[in-house]
C-alpha cells in the first residue's frame, strides 16, 4: 500500500522509516506548515507560550539519527 501526504508534495521534508512507520523532522514539517524561515526559533515560541506543549516535548519529539545530504545527524522527529 503506497501512501502519500499532499501537504508535503513539493517541499522537502526529511524523513525515514523507524519501527515500520514513517518518522518526520520537526522542523521541517513546521517550516513547511507556517512558511517559516526560522522553524526551530517557532518551535521555541511554541513551546515558551504552551506550557503543556513544553511538559510533554519529550514524548513528541524523539531524536532519531538520520542521513542528512550525505551525512548523518541527531534530530527531533515527530
């Protein structure tokens, strides 16, 4: 079964399969849903103004090691 995410279709979004499932960064996917230049500074907002959002980050954001224009690096993946 091939499954697609149109919100996605034309932007790059890192991604990779862990435990089966797909697994996106974080930044890129909040880059791509608030056209922002600096998503990891909205992310910070986020967190800043939510203080539940901020308890819980541990349990959202999971960081993955992932192959990263030729390279591999630690990021957060939802």
């Amino acid at each position: 079964m091939e499954t697609k995410i149109a919100v996605f279709r034309g932007k790059e979004v890192r991604k990779t399969i862990h435990k089966n499932e797909w697994w996106f960064v974080i930044i890129d996917v909040v880059a791509v849903l608030t056209d922002s230049v600096q998503s990891d500074g909205y992310i910070k907002d986020m967190r800043r103004r939510d203080p539940e959002l901020s308890k819980g980050w541990g349990q959202i954001a999971t960081p993955l090691l992932i192959k990263t224009a030729g390279e591999f690096q630690h990021v957060k993946i939802i």
